[in-house]
C-alpha cells in the first residue's frame, strides 16, 4: 500500500516556481512547503512510473495490481519473483494457453522448474462428410505427471486449480506426482 514518505524532498518544490516577489512572504513559503510534502510522493511516482510499470522493478503492491492488468492471478503465497515471472511471461502465456505446450510452461512456472510430462486423448479429424465420428473414444482427457524433489510437500490441491483453469472446459484431466528433481 501506498503511504506518504515522512521528510521526501520534492523533486519540483512549488516555491521555486513563484516570482521573487513573493519569496519573502513567510505564510506562502511554509503553505506551499506544505503542499510539497503532500506532492512530492505523486511527482515521484510519476517521474518514475516506467519502474513502475515493468513487472521486473515494480514495488510488489504494484505487481499484483500489473497482475490484474494482463490477468494473471499468481498465487499469494508464491515468492516475489515467481509472482514477477508470471506477469512477465502473460502475454505468450494467453497466446499457448489450452495447449499443451501453455500448460506445462503453467507448470513449470508454479513448481520453480519441476519436470513436466503430458499424456492426452485427444486427435484431429477433417471430413467433407457430415456427421463424421470425432477422433478418440469417450471425453478428451489428459495425464499430467510432475516429478518433483518432495511429492508429499507440493500443494495438489493448488495445482488441480491450475491446471483446471489452463485446459479447456470440456477436457479432463489426472494429476501425477512422482519423485524426481527439478531441471
């Protein structure tokens, strides 16, 4: 959250702006010194406003709000910079996302790197002939199995959610965890 900087120096101080005339008045002088101090934490966040707007610099309370921007919802508990990869990476992430390829980057980037392996029914077919049967058997599903240091650690209920929210709608899915490192 936002706050006022006690003693921030203003970078454009209002007195300066004002014809010498008027630098000898005591009340003018100590009323816009006040009003620099309500304005120097604005002129600040707008002189650096580039920082803030690039996930790789923002102050974390602006990165959730970056986040929002290109939505991405990066888990709470995730660290800074895994929470800063994610809004980094949304735009190619939206472009793959219900794709395999999409969903294991999703993985990967929630477990820190952990092997990723797919598994899914799903086929293509292209007929001239309507009514043609669709490829596969039965409702499109997809294995996914994360080899990870310390399976009974890893949070599955937080990575259901995610992979629920990265494939589409109509496809099902298993989720493995199994032993192994991270690459």
């Amino acid at each position: 959250m936002r706050t006022d900087v006690p003693g921030l120096p203003s970078p454009h101080p209002l007195i300066d702006l004002l014809p010498a005339v008027y630098l000898e008045h005591d009340f003018l002088a100590r009323f816009l010194a006040a009003l620099d101090e309500v304005l120097a934490p604005v002129l600040l966040s707008l002189d650096n406003l580039p920082a803030h707007l690039d996930p790789r610099t923002a102050p974390e309370d602006f990165l959730d709000w970056l986040a929002g921007w290109v939505a991405v919802e990066p888990h709470e508990d995730s660290p800074p910079d895994r929470r800063r990869a994610a809004v980094l990476g949304a735009v190619g992430r939206h472009r793959a996302r219900g794709t395999p390829h999409g969903l294991a980057e999703a993985l990967r980037l929630e477990t820190g790197g952990a092997h990723v392996e797919l598994a899914e029914t799903g086929g293509t077919v292209w007929s001239p002939t309507p009514g043609t049967p669709l490829p596969g058997t039965g409702r499109p599903w997809v294995t996914v199995r994360l080899a990870l240091p310390d399976p009974a650690r890893a949070r599955r209920a937080r990575l259901e959610e995610l992979i629920a929210s990265e494939l589409p709608a109509h496809v099902g899915f298993t989720l493995e965890l199994l032993p192994g490192g991270t690459r």
